[in-house]
C-alpha cells in the first residue's frame, strides 16, 4: 500500500466517525 491510499483510508474512516458522533448525539437527544 502506498501512502497516499494510507491517507485516504484514513481520512474516509475519520469522516465516518464525525457522522457517527453525529448520530449518536441525535439519538441521545430522544
């Protein structure tokens, strides 16, 4: 693996988590 795909990944699975706090927020408001 190449270290621009490294970066990527990271950075789609960074994103992923910020939606999941998201959700979790949402759902903690209920």
């Amino acid at each position: 693996k190449d270290v621009d795909a490294i970066q990527k990944e990271n950075l789609r699975l960074k994103q992923e988590l910020e939606i999941l706090k998201k959700a979790m927020a949402i759902f903690a408001r209920k």
